[in-house]
C-alpha cells in the first residue's frame, strides 16, 4: 500500500475521492495526516480535525469475497480496532463504524465506492479529544499503526472470521441508540445479521456508511 503523508489537508477523504475520479491516483493508495481543516464523517457530518490526531483515508479493491458491500465499515473498522487492541486498547466498534472506549466516542469510519472501489476513511482521537469525545487509551506511533493496519487488510481475513468476533463484542451496543435513515433508534432490543445488518422490530436495517 502506497502511503502519501500531508502536513495538512481539507479531508483526505473529499482529496482521495476527487483523485480517484479524475485518474490522478490508483487503488491501492492511502492519504494520510495528523491535521484536517474539514473533515467529514457520517451523515456529511464534519469530523473535528484537531492537530496531532490519525486521520487516513484510503482506496482498495481487493476485498474478500464474502463481505457484504453494506457492511465493509464494520470490515475496515474491526481491523483497526483489533490492531489498536493487541497494543493493549479497550476500544470497540459501535454499529456500524464508530470507535468507542466505554461510553465515549474516540473515532469514526466513513464509506463509499467509485465504480469498483472502496474509499475507506478513519478518523480517530488519538492525542486530542474535543469536548464531549474520548481519546485512544495507549500511545502508539502512527507509522506502527500504519503499518500493522495495512499489514492486516492485505492478509484479507473472510467476513465470516471477523464477522464472528464482531458478533461477540456486539450487546456492547445494547445502552445506545443509531442513525435509521432521519430517525434516532434505540439499539436496546436490536440483534445483528450475518451480514452485518442491524434486526430490529422485525426489519433489516443496513447501513452503507
């Protein structure tokens, strides 16, 4: 995976996506920074990008056959957190694509796809967190970071595999609630798919962040 490093940027997610359309750059590329001017996140939502945080985006194809195209947030999201979590971490993955350490949000990922490519971008707190965030409990170089992510996207484990230790880590979510398309819903009585989808009063709900 080639990486290009930004002193600064506006988001590497908008920059890649843009590069990406007009043929600049190729899959597989990652952008990388410590510091975004607009960031974005769910929703169109802007991400805080305060100086010194991880903030990456990158472009991929080579995904696994089984995994669901809905569910490749949870995919890349999962990956990372069992990275931070062999370094010692307690964080965990909130449906579908937020990084949480107890009750507080610490980082998010953010999907979409240009034909037959993903760009996957990651946002997490790793030495600053605005009010109301967390921030990542261990110290680790992005470099490492960098390095054992990608190291383990490109071993390409099945969705079945991380689907199975997702699945376990899952009533985690039971005390919060989930974006439904405009409506906010309690995740309390909500089981999971195989798939990665969300059953919830007998309706199957993805979500293609």
């Amino acid at each position: 995976m080639e990486i290009v490093c930004f002193d600064s940027i506006d988001s590497t997610q908008k920059r890649l996506i843009a590069d990406i359309k007009e043929g600049r750059v190729q899959a597989p590329i990652a952008y990388f920074t410590n510091h975004q001017t607009a960031g974005v996140g769910s929703r169109e939502n802007r991400w805080i990008g305060k100086r010194g945080n991880f903030f990456l985006s990158f472009a991929y194809k080579d995904f696994p056959h089984d995994l669901p195209q809905a569910s490749v947030a949870i995919y890349v999201s999962f990956l990372l957190k069992e990275v931070l979590a062999h370094h010692g971490s307690r964080v965990w993955i909130k449906w579908p694509n937020d990084f949480y350490l107890g009750e507080r949000k610490i980082g998010g990922c953010v999907t979409n796809k240009i034909n037959e490519t993903y760009i996957c971008g990651i946002g997490l707190n790793t030495t600053f967190s605005p009010h109301g965030f967390g921030k990542l409990d261990i110290s680790i170089e992005d470099a490492t970071l960098l390095e054992e992510y990608f190291a383990s996207l490109e071993s390409r484990p099945s969705w079945k595999e991380i689907f199975s230790k997702y699945a376990i880590e899952f009533h985690k979510n039971k005390n919060f609630t989930a974006h439904v398309g405009q409506k906010v819903v309690s995740l309390k009585d909500a089981t999971l798919a195989e798939d990665g989808a969300l059953i919830l009063d007998g309706e199957r709900i993805y979500s293609l962040r």
